[in-house]
C-alpha cells in the first residue's frame, strides 16, 4: 500500500461500477470522494482537492471531456479517463482537453488501481526531480523545461502535462527509436505492456500540435525524434 493520504474524486454515473471502483480504492488506502454528473463533478473537483480523478467520459448534465476540460482550466491535477466507446476521435479529444490516461470499459479493478498509482508516482517524481537541463533546443524545436513550454519555430504548442513528459522523453534522445514498452516503463511508469495504444494516441496528440514530421515510427518497435542534435 502506497499511500494513505492521497485524494481520488471517482466521477462515474453507473453506480455499481463507481461503488466497486470506490471500493478498491478505499482498500488500496485512498481517500475517495465520488460524483455522478458533471457539473458535480466540477463542484467536488473545487470542494475535495483530489490528487487524481477517475472520470468517465459519459456522464449527465455536461460529458467527461467538459469535466476535464473546465477541471484543468483551474487546476491541473492527472486524470484516468474511463470509456465504453471505441471511436478514436472521442480519445483523442480527451487527451487533448488534459486526460493523462484512459481505460475501455470493461477493466480490472487491479488494473486500475495499479493505473492511479502509477499516475502518481510519476506526478510526484517529476515534482522531486531537480531539471538537469532547463533548455533543451533541437533544430527550430525549444523545449523549457523550469516554465514547462515548448515552441516549434517560434510558435508555442499547448501540451497537455503526459504530451510534454513524453516529448522531453523523446528530446533526451533524439534520432533513437525507443520502444513502445519502453516509453511506457519511463513515462507512465507502467510494469508491464498493456497499453501501448495509450502511447500511441499521445504521439499522435504531438503530431497534430507538432508537426507530422516531427516523430517518426518504426513499425513493430516504437518512436523516434526527428529533429537535429
């Protein structure tokens, strides 16, 4: 058990999954809080102060993505994106309003526990970490790594925190494929390979806001920066 202190607002209007959800949590040793409607969602989000959000993205009132999307607007705080749909489109839209992660309904209650761990284990690293290199300059990409921006010829791109983690990932190593697994461990902090499509669906995030030239895949194996040293 990692922690006993730490905050998690389940947003979810099913409720025996939120109930379970909750339940597993609770076990784990996180304080739960749980909202079924988004505009309770946003309230409790203001109210509770959780340090990690499990939302669905269908939801009564407003949708997931306006949960997250107004949530972030006042706080940035990792969120666990919960979907039944297998339309692309709607994961991508959730990742670029600020979701750091989703799960397909149905999942694994283990899953997604070790899912919310592993999101905080990577907030808190990155807030202990003492930035190595403040500015890393790759071609016409500059990535500041003290104010957490990043321009691409001169035009600041608006990442989400998971797209700017990844990029720095990327930048550290230009021109070298890293695996998907990989990225996975470093990034996400994931033990294991489940998720690869989450990597996916946040290269394809920096591509749109980036430039399609900007990463290139290796079919089979992973990523690589495209940028001069």
């Amino acid at each position: 058990m990692e922690t006993t202190e730490r905050r998690v607002l389940v947003v979810e209007d099913e409720r025996a999954i939120a109930d379970a959800v909750a339940v597993r949590l609770r076990a784990e040793g996180f304080l739960v809080h749980m909202a079924g409607d988004g505009p309770s969602a946003v309230q409790a989000a203001r109210a509770f102060l959780p340090d990690v959000i499990v939302l669905d993205v269908m939801l009564p009132g407003f949708d997931g993505l306006e949960v997250c999307r107004r949530i972030q607007a006042e706080r940035p705080v990792p969120v666990l994106m919960l979907t039944a749909r297998g339309d692309e489109t709607d994961l991508l839209v959730g990742l670029a309003v600020g979701a750091d992660d989703y799960m397909a309904k149905p999942f694994s209650m283990r899953e997604l526990a070790a899912r919310v761990h592993a999101l905080l284990r990577r907030v808190e690293k990155n807030a202990a970490r003492p930035a190595q290199k403040h500015l890393i300059r790759l071609g016409d990409l500059e990535i500041n790594q003290a104010e957490r921006r990043v321009l691409r010829g001169g035009v600041e791109a608006h990442l989400t925190p998971t797209e700017f983690d990844l990029l720095v990932h990327l930048a550290g190593r230009p021109r070298t494929v890293l695996p998907r697994e990989r990225l996975l461990a470093e990034v996400w902090g994931w033990a294991d390979a489940s998720g690869t499509r989450t990597v996916d669906s946040h290269i394809k995030g920096l591509r749109r806001k980036l430039g399609a030239d900007l990463i290139r895949t290796v079919h089979g194996v992973g990523y690589a920066l495209e940028v001069d040293r």
